[in-house]
C-alpha cells in the first residue's frame, strides 16, 4: 500500500461522519478530487465526483458510504446524563465502558457509556447482556443546566465513537473505527486518482453517499443525479476467519482479496455482471473470495431499483468487528480491490455494458 493512501485512511477513519452529519468527509473527498472530476451533489449531502472518458456512456457509478454509525442525544437528564438514540446498527456488548465525542457548537464533549454497576445487580441479572436503553453517556457534567449551557450539549446532537487508527504488530493489518465505508470512500478516491491522464472508454462516478447506516437513502438520492449504467457498491465484508464462525455462515478471509457477494439481505447480484468480475480476477490473477451474506444490506440495495434497473454487484473488503469501536482490515485486501476496480473499469465499453443486460 501506498504511504499517501495509508495517510488518507487515516485521515478518513479518525474524520467523523455519523450518518445524517457527514459533511467533514464530504469536504475530505472534494478537496482529494475537486481538482480531477465534476463535482456535484444531491438534495441530501451526497458528493458525487465525475471523472469523464472517452466517451460519456456508459455511466459506472461506484458508491461508497461515508456515514459512520453513531448515535443522537435524545434527553439530558437533571443530573446531566445524556441517552442517546442508535444511528444505525450497535451490538449491545460492544457498548459499555467505551468512549464516544459529543459533537456540539461549542466544541467536542468526550464522554463514557455507562450502566448501573453489576456489584448492585441481583446475581440473576448479572450474566444478562445490557439494553442500550439502560445506558447513558457521562460526560462529566453535575447537572443538565451545566450539560447545556456550558458544555452546548443539545437534543439532535450528534455522538461519535472515539477511537483512533493504528498500524497494528503486523503491519498489513490497519485497525481503526468507521471501516464501514470509509475503505470504500478511499477505494473510489484511489480509482479516480489512477485514472487521471488515463483514456478509459466510459465516465466513471465516485459518490460518496451519505445514510447508508439508516436506510441506504443516498444511494436512492445520489442514483437520480447520475443516472448510472452498471453499479460497482465497495462496502465491508464478514471476516470469517476468526473464532467462533463456521463456513456455513460466512467465507470471506482477511488477506485472501476482495469478496464479491452472490447475496446480501438487500440483493442478489446481478448475474452476469457477477460473472464477468469473477472471470475477469482471474484473467487478471487477482485474488478474489466468493461470498453470500444473509443479514446486512449495502446501497446496492436502493441503486439496482433505479428506473429500470442498474445491474449491481457488491465488492466488499474482509473486515473483522465491524459496527463496533473498532475494526481490523488487511492491506493487500485493498491494493487487489484496487486492481480489480481498474481492470473493470477498463473493459466497460458500450458493447460490454449492453451484453450484460441483452
């Protein structure tokens, strides 16, 4: 992996997005592409990043998410405890005892998730796994007056998680939060800056959409705008190979190449267009892992319903712990991502765009 690449991971990783609130990546994407593509955006703050070809069609739409889970302030007590509301998908177990920002006007309010102490809890409570809506966040403050008129914390405030991004022991491996999808923001930043100066025989749009988290609706949004051909999604993947999981439930291995789904919950990949992806990493010899994923849908899901239909399949990169603090990803899984986007890119004329749906 590039040094300017492991730079804008972290960069885009450490950034906060919370779905409905993405604007600091937004401006992270226009300031890496502003200067190489068209930029534009839908009515609900997705950016969408135009890098014309020799030709103007087809039109190759590659999403990735920037929205991160997160949570809202929904209530400050009088004692100044904030509850909060998921935005997005969260564990239970993951929740206790982690850090998260409050973003407010008058700055960032670091807090800790917290719950009545197991000391005090009947012995036949103490195994039970403990309700979001049995938490609150501290934040250090001693009353609600004090949670808002000093520190600006407000009902709608977004809550972020707090963690940073490390290289870990074994430097292929990069841990950090939001993995879902700011691998798949930098994999379309990283596509479009390989094709610049490039001729490749359509226009291809990177859109960083926003929602994903709470319903895939910049995908819809951001669809309308660029009224794309074929869809290329670059989510997240199941990491399989990690205690506790069978082949039954999930294949994908950290290190083993982009897993191209056959089947998430929110589609079926378009069959022919899966078929020329899987042919074309093995012409390539790119490291590919087939996959189907029965829980967890991806903006695939919104954009394949556009007008008439958009052939969609979903790239995914391994990740282990996704939705949660943290996440671990494995830098080859990325580069042969990378490789395998640009080959298709290369080879999606008209007349191979037409054979997928005649």
């Amino acid at each position: 992996m590039k040094k300017s690449t492991l730079e804008m991971l972290k960069e885009l990783t450490e950034a906060n997005g919370v779905s409905g609130f993405e604007g600091e990546i937004r401006e992270m994407v226009k300031r890496h592409l502003g200067d190489m593509t068209a930029i534009s955006y839908d009515g609900l703050g997705s950016i969408i990043c135009e890098k014309r070809g020799t030709s103007p069609d087809p039109k190759i739409m590659i999403p990735g998410h920037m929205d991160e889970i997160g949570f809202m302030v929904k209530l400050i007590d009088k004692e100044g405890f904030i509850r909060f509301a998921p935005l997005g998908g969260w564990f239970d177990q993951t929740l206790l005892a982690k850090q998260v920002v409050i973003l407010t006007d008058k700055g960032p309010v670091v807090g800790v998730i917290g719950s009545k102490p197991p000391h005090i809890l009947p012995a036949e409570e103490r195994g039970k796994v403990i309700a979001k809506k049995s938490m609150f966040i501290d934040v250090g403050a001693t009353s609600k007056k004090q949670a808002e008129k000093e520190f600006g914390i407000r009902i709608g405030n977004p809550i972020v998680p707090r963690a940073g991004f490390e290289v870990m022991k074994n430097p292929k491996l990069l841990m950090s939060k939001a993995w879902d999808d700011r691998v798949g923001v930098g994999l379309f930043i990283d596509v479009i800056k390989a094709l610049a100066g490039e001729k490749h025989p359509n226009s291809v749009f990177g859109v960083g959409t926003v929602q994903e988290e709470v319903g895939t609706r910049g995908a819809e949004t951001s669809a309308d705008v660029v009224n794309p051909d074929v869809c290329i999604v670059l989510d997240v993947g199941i990491a399989a190979d990690m205690p506790g999981i069978s082949p039954e439930e999930a294949q994908g291995k950290m290190g083993d190449g982009p897993v191209l789904y056959a089947l998430d919950a929110g589609s079926i990949a378009h069959h022919r267009f899966h078929d020329f992806m899987v042919k074309l990493a093995e012409k390539e010899k790119i490291p590919y892992q087939l996959s189907v994923m029965e829980g967890g849908a991806t903006d695939g899901r919104a954009i394949q319903l556009h007008q008439r239909g958009v052939p969609t399949v979903n790239v995914a990169i391994a990740t282990r712990y996704i939705h949660s603090h943290w996440g671990i990803i494995h830098v080859d899984d990325y580069d042969a991502t990378l490789k395998l986007l640009l080959a298709a890119i290369r080879k999606l004329d008209r007349k191979t765009v037409a054979s997928l749906t005649d």
